[in-house]
C-alpha cells in the first residue's frame, strides 16, 4: 500500500461533500489523517488510487504523498 493525499478543488468546496465524506463508503482505502475534511491522507493500493482518480477527478484531486529528507 501506499499513502495518496486526497483534497476537494477548491473552487467546488462548500458545493460538494468533503473528500473526508467522499472516501467515507469506499473499498480499499483507510483514512490516515482527516483532521483537515478537504485534505485527507489515505492508504490505499496503486489499483484503488487509479479508481478514484477516474471516478472523483472533476471534484477532487488524488495524488501520492511524496516525502523528501533533507540529509
């Protein structure tokens, strides 16, 4: 599994459900962070990432989280 931010566009906010209740009913994913409703962290596999992209991707976005180090 791997960890994806997924965040309401904010142009539809307040018109649309909040990704947090968007991914609320959805298989295969597991909420890791939902302090912020339009910004939540998720894990999920590549597979589910890749569905939601396609059935969410006119109201939110789907994006992997990227780390980086400063070592």
């Amino acid at each position: 599994m791997r960890r994806y931010l997924v965040t309401t566009r904010r142009s539809d906010r307040g018109s649309v459900l909040s990704a947090r209740d968007a991914l609320a009913a959805e298989p295969g994913v597991t909420l890791v962070n939902s302090d912020d409703p339009h910004m939540v962290t998720i894990d999920a596999t590549e597979d589910v990432a890749n569905r939601l992209r396609d059935k969410l991707h006119q109201t939110y976005f789907v994006e992997p989280e990227i780390r980086r180090s400063l070592d």
